[in-house]
C-alpha cells in the first residue's frame, strides 16, 4: 500500500502534503536522489507503520516525521553547514509551528531527529523510531544510483548479456 491510499495517514497528515509550505520543498534536494518532500514523506511513512505495528502513538510519528526537515536551504551550500545537524531541527519547529500546532511528542521528534550527532537524546519512544528511519532513508536515497546500477547488471544477467 501507498501512503496515499492509507486513509488514516493521510487523515493524519494529508492536509500537511499539500500544505504550500510542504510543496516548496518538493523542489530542494535532499540526498542528492531525492527531493525533501519525498524524504520526508518516506520518513514518515515508514515511521507511522512502525509505531502503528507497536501500538505507540502513529498520529504523532507521522506528523513529527512530515515536519522533521522542514527547513527552505541546501545545508550543503550554506556557512552554517557544520552546524547545520544542531540548527536545522530548531529551523523546522520554527517552520512547522507556521502551519499547524505541535504537541510536546511532535516537538520533540522533530528537535531530536539528529541524535548521534547531536547530544539530547529523544523523550519519546516515538522519536527514536523516526531517528532511526530518518537514517535508513538518508542512506537509501543516497545509495540510489548505486542500487540502480546492480539492478541494471541483474537485469543483464538475467537477460543472458552477461556470463558468470
């Protein structure tokens, strides 16, 4: 199933997707493969199944999840780029909080997703898992072209163009 078929996540978050301030970071790269939109999206996808699958507050993980890089530069390109692990999760409450309300959980996902790098651990056990995914999908999106190519030579393979 796709997020966009899952009603109650989209109930959850759907009018946050479609949000103005959401679509303008469908145009901001993310890790190099990715937009920010879709990996904030991916993150919080995966997030809310996971705390859903636990019992654990989904409503919660899914928004924090959404709203975790909600910030309007490329990190990479700016003079706080060293800092940017410390300042960008603060940038995104400020941001988030200009569209809807946060509760405390909210709040602290967003603020805490950069722990291991930064030196607050989470509140909530809902903060770690969109820690934790945020991880899994950076890497992922990262590791896109690479993916892509082993995909290509299995394909080949399969094909008979290649000969073990």
């Amino acid at each position: 199933m796709t997020y966009e078929n899952d009603n109650e996540y989209m109930d959850y978050v759907g009018h946050l997707i479609e949000h103005p301030k959401m679509q303008k970071m469908e145009s901001i790269v993310q890790h190099h493969h990715s937009t920010r939109l879709e990996h904030s999206i991916n993150v919080s996808y995966t997030s809310y199944k996971i705390a859903k699958k636990f019992g654990w507050d989904a409503e919660a993980t899914a928004r924090g999840g959404l709203l975790h890089d909600m910030f309007y530069y490329d990190w990479r390109e700016t003079k706080f780029n060293k800092s940017h692990a410390w300042i960008h999760p603060r940038i995104a409450v400020r941001n988030a909080k200009k569209i809807t309300r946060l509760n405390k959980k909210e709040e602290d996902i967003i603020l805490k997703h950069m722990w291991g790098l930064t030196i607050a651990p989470p509140r909530y056990k809902e903060s770690y898992i969109v820690t934790l995914v945020d991880k899994y999908w950076a890497v992922k999106e990262a590791m896109t072209p690479f993916r892509q190519s082993i995909k290509k030579r299995r394909l080949r393979v399969q094909d008979g163009i290649i000969k073990s």
